[in-house]
C-alpha cells in the first residue's frame, strides 16, 4: 500500500488549474402555496455565464428563474413565476452567504401579492384561450 503526501502547496497550484465557479448565495422564501398551504424553503443560486439563475423545488413543483445579472433580479424572477402559479404571501431573505450560515440575522423582504385581474379581463382570457388553446 502506497501513502501519498499532499502539501499545501501542491493544493495551490491544482486548485489554480481548476475554474471554480464563484461562491453564489443560498435565499430562503416562505407564504402560502397555491392551496394556502404555509411553506419554507431554500432557493439555490446558480452561476452561469455571468448570469444567476434561482432554482426552487416544492413538493412536485421545480421552478428555474430566466438567467439575470444579478441574484437580486434571479431571485425577483422566481417570486413573479411563483406569484403566477398562485403563490401569495411570499418573503425572502438570505439564509447562506456563500459556505457561512446565516440563521435568522438577516430580516425578511416581503414581496407583495400582484393586483387582481379585472373579472372581464380574466373572462376574455378564458374564451380566448378555450377557442384557441396554447400548441404544445
């Protein structure tokens, strides 16, 4: 049986070969589902090509934000996609600063529910969308 001994320094020169990508942050989003159900879960942050994109999975339901230049607009993307769905009530906040456990230091954002569609308006969709349904 061999031992191989791994100095810091060759640490250092492989880690500097390899592209790490950036260390993204972890978010927490809390409210009501689409059956006014409470929920709580973490929204991972993704960086891709100089774009983040928040990633959410609850229960059967897995959300990915559009790509943004910023988590703040990735994370903004997900709660619209989120309040679109029937999602209401929604708050935000950071729950990891990259590798470092935040807990409960940071304050809730709240995010809230869109305005109501005007009945009518909601009607005509409807209609429109039975008379000609979305081609998948």
């Amino acid at each position: 049986m061999h031992h191989v001994k791994i100095s810091s320094s060759n640490l250092k020169s492989n880690t500097n070969l390899m592209s790490l990508p950036p260390s993204t942050n972890t978010y927490e989003i809390a409210g009501l589902d689409d059956l006014e159900r409470g929920f709580n879960r973490q929204v991972e942050m993704n960086h891709l090509e100089g774009h983040y994109q928040a990633n959410f999975r609850y229960e059967k339901l897995l959300l990915s934000a559009d790509p943004q230049v910023t988590e703040a607009e990735a994370l903004l993307n997900l709660i619209a996609q989120l309040h679109k769905k029937g999602y209401t009530q929604l708050r935000s906040r950071l729950h990891f600063r990259g590798n470092t456990y935040l807990g409960t230091q940071e304050l809730w954002k709240e995010h809230p529910d869109p305005e109501p569609e005007n009945p009518f308006t909601q009607l005509v969709g409807w209609i429109r969308d039975w008379w000609d349904p979305p081609r998948l």
